[in-house]
C-alpha cells in the first residue's frame, strides 16, 4: 500500500530532526494528551465497575436476593412452611425466617439508633458466619449480641463487654408506658466491609426479639431467600407469586433490584456521565491533532510543492498526512490502554503509597461505603474505549489530510 519514499516520508515528518522539529513537538503533545484520555477513562471505568460489583455483592451478602413481607404485619409459622415447601425444587438458594426491627444501643450515656436483626443461627450457610472477625455465634437466646466493628469501635466496646438495648415497645406500668430494656453481652463482632452496615446493625437470637417486639412463638416479619445466582431472581419470584396466590397467602415478594432501585439507577447514570465527561478529554486531544496537521500542513507547503512536482499525487499527499494523523492516535490509545490497565491493577498498592506519603485517608468508607478502592477491568468497554479513541483521531485527520492533498505547487513553489 506504501511505497519506499511514502514510508520515508511519512518517518520523516512524524519524527521530524531537530531542526525542523514542530511535528515532533505536536506529535508528541497529542500522543500524551490521547493517552492520558484513554488512561482516565479506563481508569474511572474500571473503578466505577469495581464499586459497583463489589457494593451489589456485599449488599446481597447481608440483603437476601429476594424478602418476602406480610401484609398483616406477621408471618405465621403455617406460612414460611408453605413457602419452604413449594422452593424446595430451587437447588443452591438458602431461606432465612428472621425477625427486623429498629431500636436503641446504650453504654455509657452514648446511645445510637441500630438496626436489628433476630435469626436461629442453625443454618451453616448463614452469611454472617464468614464474616466473624472474633468471637462466636450466639449460644444463649436471651443475653447475647453480636454487633459490627465500626460499632464496637465507636463505642469502645470489646468481647465479653455489656451493652443495653432498647425497642420502640412499651410496657404499661403504674408509672405509665415504659420503653422495653435489655442488657445483653457482646459475644462476636463482624466486619461486613460496609461502614453503614459495621457501624448500623446488630444481630440477636429470634427468641430475643419475639420477646422485645412482642412476636408469637414461631412467628416472624419477614423469610429472606439467598441464591448462588442472580440470574434466576425473577423466576425464583415468581414462583412465590404463584405459590401466594395459590394459597391465598397474604404475603408480598420483593427482589433486591427493587428495594435497590434508586442505588442502581445513579450507579448506572453516573458511569455513563462520567464516561461522557472524559470522552471529552480525547476529543480536545484530538483537536490537536486537527489543528497541529492544518499548521503543518501550511508550514510543508513548500515540501509538498516540491514533492509534486517531482511526481508525487494527490491520492500520495492525502496518503501520508492521513496515516500520520492515524499513527498518533493509535500510538497514544496504546500507551493509554496500557497506563490504564497497568494503573488499575496496581490501584489499591498506589492508593496505599499515596496514604502512606499524604499521611491522610483518600477513600473513607464513612463516606464511600466501602473500606477499600476497588477496580474491575471489562474487556468489552477497554476495547470500546480503545477503538472508540482511534476512530476520533481518524475522524480528526480527514480534513487537514484533504487540505495537503489539495496545495497547488505552482502556487506554492512561485510563492516561495
């Protein structure tokens, strides 16, 4: 497709000596300034992914796939078998019965609102099993807490340590309506690696928590059912539709895409606006390109003249300016699909150095959720990326390309 002196050419003006040397400069200047495009887009893409998986995944390690609710306030134990039985045809999902309420932790004249969460703990599989950091499940039904570590560690409470706890359920006494107490001892704590869940949740025995909110035996407010999978949420779903309508349950399923709606729309709308945002960064670079070749071009009038005259086409003049545009766009999507990928394999080494000589915290899971940056690289969206950047630098060098092609060299030669 190229002849000798084309490739010669097409060298020369893209490297050109020291002398000449202004496509060098440009050449160089919109090489770093594609690259460092393409590196920031990938970079922020793959954290944004990152964030995103990891965020989805913890949720639903401590949020069930699917919670079902009764309408009447309660589940009957005649309910949740019903449930259990007709799910049983499901392989790899785990049903929980637990028991949620709200309420208040107390030590020391420091209160805080919690979450609670009431469970059996027989169930091997229970998520909060692999996510213990010291001590153990609950043994004893009446007395015992577990609570998460950003808790523990704002209360300054330890193993073994006592704490009180409130529910909004009052007794009626002779001194009127009295909120219910009870002291319970710590015997675990657990690290989820979500601030909001560490710092905002404790775990109970169901027993405990009939008793605190007022609850029949072997009842309970919700059955949170954990599958291996997400993609046979909605089939999972509708079974229990089916099964509450065959029934005449008054129950009602609900998916954690649901109950996570408003999360993973600005998720989604994020990664797009930033993806829009830093596309941009490239389309600037790429008018270097545009700008840089219309002035090289004006520049090489002579040369192209010349170049003509002794029987170089139009088709040759288009020929070389058009691939030198190409080869800078191509060289800095390469040089910043590698810094990319290179920068975010090695992001959480980089985000420990950066601490480390800072002497600060860049990423605060008080305010990110997560207590570390994470980063996953999709393959499809770095090639989209890569050849969304190229195809802007080929689209940059159309113009200035044509406008070398079209110098008349006896204008140009008698000019200068």
């Amino acid at each position: 497709m190229y002849s000798k002196s084309e490739r010669l050419l097409i060298t020369r003006f893209l490297f050109s000596k020291k002398t000449d040397g202004y496509i060098s400069i440009f050449s160089w200047f919109s090489i770093i300034g594609i690259s460092l495009g393409v590196a920031a887009i990938i970079i922020v893409m793959s954290v944004m992914n990152g964030f995103r998986i990891d965020l989805t995944k913890r949720l639903l390690g401590i949020n069930s796939h699917i919670t079902i609710f009764s309408n009447n306030q309660f589940i009957n134990y005649e309910e949740s078998q019903i449930i259990k039985k007709n799910l049983k045809d499901f392989n790899h999902i785990n049903i929980l019965e637990s028991i949620e309420t709200n309420g208040l932790i107390i030590k020391n004249n420091v209160s805080k609102g919690v979450l609670i969460r009431g469970y059996k703990y027989t169930n091997k599989e229970h998520y909060l099993l692999n996510s213990l950091i010291e001590g153990s499940v609950i043994s004893d039904k009446n007395s015992e807490v577990i609570i998460g570590d950003s808790l523990a560690s704002s209360l300054n409470v330890e193993i073994g340590d006592k704490i009180k706890i409130a529910i909004p359920k009052s007794d009626n006494t002779i001194l009127g309506n009295i909120p219910r107490f009870k002291t319970l001892s710590i015997v675990g704590i657990f690290d989820f690696g979500l601030y909001e869940y560490d710092n905002n949740l404790i775990f109970i025995h169901s027993t405990l928590a009939r008793k605190l909110t007022l609850i029949n035996n072997n009842d309970y407010n919700k059955i949170e059912i954990f599958s291996s999978g997400t993609g046979n949420i909605n089939k999972i779903k509708n079974q229990i539709i089916n099964i509450i309508n065959n029934n005449n349950l008054n129950l009602t399923p609900i998916t954690w895409k649901e109950r996570n709606l408003s999360l993973i729309n600005a998720l989604k709308v994020e990664k797009n606006v930033m993806f829009l945002i830093l596309t941009l960064i490239i389309l600037i670079a790429s008018m270097n390109i545009i700008s840089g070749l219309i002035i090289f071009v004006k520049e090489k009038n002579k040369d192209i003249g010349i170049l003509k005259t002794f029987g170089l086409g139009d088709f040759g003049i288009l020929k070389i300016f058009f691939t030198i545009g190409i080869l800078i766009g191509f060289i800095g999507a390469s040089l910043g699909l590698f810094i990319g990928i290179v920068f975010t394999l090695n992001i959480k080494h980089i985000q420990n150095f950066l601490e480390k000589i800072l002497d600060t915290k860049l990423f605060a899971e008080e305010i990110y959720y997560l207590s570390s940056l994470p980063s996953e690289i999709s393959t499809k969206e770095v090639l989209i990326v890569f050849f969304t950047s190229i195809a802007i630098s080929i689209f940059s060098t159309i113009f200035p390309a044509i406008r070398s092609a079209k110098i008349d060299p006896i204008k140009t030669i008698r000019s200068e």
